[in-house]
C-alpha cells in the first residue's frame, strides 16, 4: 500500500450538496494530505475539477459570493421536456472566473463520467475540455439538458456510476477517500440558526431555560397532532430510487479497499440550493475532519 498520506479522492454526484466536496478537499490539505488522482462524477465532477485545474479557490470564492437571486439569473429556463435548463449560462459565467482547460495538461489526473441515454454506455473524460466533460457529467436527467458530444447525448454519470472508483487508475492499490452525498438523515448536520443579517440567534441564558423547564410540569405544552406521512405517488417514487441508489452504491464501495467514507445527508440542501456555498463548504470540512481522526486515530 502507498503512503497513508498519499489518497485516491473519489467524489460523488449529489447536486448543490457537491459544494461539501471543497469543505473536504480543504481539510486534507490542512492536514498535509497529498491528493494524487480524482474520480467525480456530476457535481464531484465540477469540484474535482476545478482543484484538478489549481482553481479551486477561485471558483470557491465565486460561488460562495452567490446569493439566491444570483442563482436564479444563472439558471437559463427552457419549455424543453427534455430539461427545464439549458445549463450554458451557468458555465458561461463560470468561464470568465476560470478559463477553460485541456484535463491531459492539469496538475494532478482526473476522471469524470458521464452516460449516454440512448445506448447506457458509460462515457469516461480524461482528457479533451474540462468544461465539456463537467457539464456533460452534471446534466442531471429532466432538470438539465442533455449535453451533445460527438454522436452522443450525455446525462448525469450518477445515473449508473454514482461514486466512480471504477475511473480510478489503480484502484486495488490506493489510499481511497469516497465522498458521498446522499447519506442518510443520521448523516444530517444543522447549522446554526441565523436572522435576516445572518447573525446568530442569542440562545436563552440558563438559569431562563431552567425556569421554562420547571414550570412545564405546571403548565404543560399541547401536544401536537401529527398529520398522516403517507407519501405521494411522485414522493414514493422518488424515495424508491432512492433506496435503490443508496444499495447501489455500497455494492460499488464493497467492491474496492476504501479507507475512508465520508458521508453528507441526502436532506442537508436541495439539488439547486447552491446559494448555500458557504454553509455546504463548512459541513464538508467537519464531516472530513471526524472521518480523518477516526482513521487517524485507528492505529
């Protein structure tokens, strides 16, 4: 096995929840880690490439400087049924922060994925545009576009490839970090509670929390009635694919030696809530620093 500090970073598709992936990418090099090969797929994808690229701090501090209405802007609506999104103003605007790029010539080796709809073929980018190869990997199906290549019509790799170790060049002989993004609810971190200025809530002293809680004996609070959570029919299908997703990917990670998983909860952010940068960067950040003392911390 190479040196514990040399890993293998495999980074998943999961949509605006992707900003995580700079949170971890952060923390190993805070720790000295040397990342020596990335596999991304859609989201991972954009993330991956951007470090790959050495502008990961530039994109990081595009995005994080997005609020909700920027977001919308970016977003280039179509009556399509193919998708609701063109997808080509966001990558535009993206271009003027970081120039496009040829993935032979980046520093450290990168993968992506994506997938043909018509036939399923899997399309692997080493090499060729970065640009290309990230908005053909993240063309999630029904909100993006599908993205023209060749005599190819490209979807979200996730759709069969959704932590795509299989890209890795040496996969049986790695240091592999998997970073997933559609862990489940116990995976959830909350952030703390801010008002409109995005300053924190003063919590309660105490002494008045103690108070509250001894006079609730006296005056206890009415229970609420919990309203039925039968799902819909569109909510039970997306819940079943979801289901079907999550044992999909622990059969692709029980295929391989991975040494660290780090995992980020399918409901800590919406696929398009990427007015969220900041607050997704830092939950990245401390999901990678409790995974890295574990694994630190083993021997």
């Amino acid at each position: 096995m190479s040196d514990r500090k040399s890993v293998s970073l495999v980074l998943s598709s999961g949509g605006a929840r992707g900003l995580a992936h700079v949170g971890v990418i952060e923390e190993l090099e805070k720790r000295g880690y040397h990342i020596s090969e990335i596999a991304g797929c859609s989201a991972g994808a954009l993330v991956g490439g951007m470090y790959a690229a050495g502008k990961l701090e530039e994109f990081k501090d595009w995005i994080c400087h997005l609020d909700r209405v920027d977001v919308f802007s970016l977003m280039d609506f179509t009556f399509s049924s193919r998708g609701f999104i063109k997808g080509e103003k966001v990558y535009n605007a993206l271009k003027k922060v970081v120039n496009d790029c040829q993935i032979e010539d980046m520093a450290i080796p990168f993968s992506c994925n994506a997938v043909d709809y018509r036939s399923g073929k899997e399309i692997i980018f080493r090499e060729g545009s970065l640009y290309a190869a990230i908005r053909a990997s993240g063309s999630i199906p029904t909100v993006f576009q599908p993205a023209k290549i060749n005599n190819y019509e490209l979807i979200d790799g996730g759709v069969t490839n959704p932590v795509p170790i299989s890209l890795l060049k040496n996969p049986m002989d790695s240091n592999i970090i998997v970073v997933g993004l559609n862990g489940p609810d116990s995976e959830l971190i909350t952030p703390p509670k801010k008002d409109a200025e995005g300053h924190r809530f003063i919590s309660l002293p105490k002494w008045l929390k103690d108070y509250r809680n001894k006079m609730k004996q006296y005056f206890p609070d009415q229970e609420k009635v919990e309203k039925s959570s039968s799902l819909s029919s569109i909510n039970l299908m997306t819940r079943s694919f979801d289901l079907l997703q999550d044992r999909f990917c622990n059969l692709l990670i029980e295929k391989y030696p991975v040494e660290i998983r780090i995992r980020v909860a399918r409901n800590q952010a919406g696929t398009l809530e990427f007015h969220r940068a900041a607050e997704l960067i830092e939950i990245g950040r401390q999901k990678a620093a409790l995974a890295l003392d574990e694994w630190e911390n083993a021997d």
